[in-house]
C-alpha cells in the first residue's frame, strides 16, 4: 500500500508517482510552479556560478528587448498616473464628506487647495490628507501645533 504525503503548497494530500516515490510536491500546476521557483531562488542563494549564469541571461535579454522595456516603462507611467488620479479623487471623496460632516472647510481655490480640517477624530483628518500636496496644520486647544505635509 503506497503512503500518501501532504503537499507543502496547497496542504492536499496526494499520492506519490510510483516512478517517483520521494515526491513531496503534489502534481497541480500552481504547486509545481511554486516548487520551480522555489528551487530557483535557492539555487541562486547557494550557487554562485548560476547566479552569475542568471544575471548574464537578464542583462543578455535587456539588451535584445529595448524596445520592449520602453514600451513598458510607458504603459507602468501611464499606469501610475491614473492610480495618481483614482487617488485624488478618493480623497476628494473624503473632504466632501468631512464637509458635509462640518468637520472641513474650504478656504480658497487656486491651483492649491487650502481646507481647515477640525475635528476631534484624527485618524479620520490623517486619511484624508495622507497623499496631499499642501502642508495641513492640525491645532487643538492645550496641545501643541502638528505639522503634517
């Protein structure tokens, strides 16, 4: 009767290969691939000379696939600016609440915004200016001036 083993990856339980015996990683494709890459990175913290061999391949791909790294660059930017702008919108989001709360007030409109932030709660003031481009000051009574940018 063969014995069955538990994957290390996905915690199944599997029954070896019997042209393998000592299989510790069951056949599912995921698993497989955690275990090749598992392997890699070990191999690479252990052998110099594949090490080597590796970054060789890399900077041997870099220079074949220029075109191909400025194309990604470009998409990663583009990319990153509309995350800039989901970002801004969402905080937006959260001053017009703070607003209708009667927690913020906004004082002037130019290309800076400038809010007056009051309220007792400063967990909700941090998240809504956490990605701001403006210097918020935050002054309670008997405490002393925090400056947040």
């Amino acid at each position: 009767m063969t014995k069955t083993h538990i994957c290390p990856f996905c915690g199944t339980a599997f029954i070896p290969s019997r042209y393998h015996p000592v299989q510790k990683v069951c056949g599912a494709k995921e698993c497989q691939r955690k275990r090749r890459a598992q392997y890699h990175r070990t191999k690479i913290l252990n052998d110099p000379e594949y090490a080597k061999q590796c970054q060789a391949s890399q900077q041997q791909w870099r220079e074949n696939n220029k075109a191909q790294q400025q194309q990604y660059r470009r998409d990663r930017k583009a990319v990153a600016e509309k995350d800039a702008t989901r970002a801004e919108i969402e905080q937006r989001r959260q001053l017009i609440t703070l607003i209708k709360k009667g927690t913020a007030m906004n004082l002037s409109r130019s290309n800076a915004e400038v809010w007056i932030l009051s309220t007792a709660n400063l967990a909700d003031v941090e998240k809504a200016v956490a990605a701001a481009k403006l210097i918020i000051l935050h002054v309670e009574l008997g405490c002393s001036l925090l400056v947040s940018s």
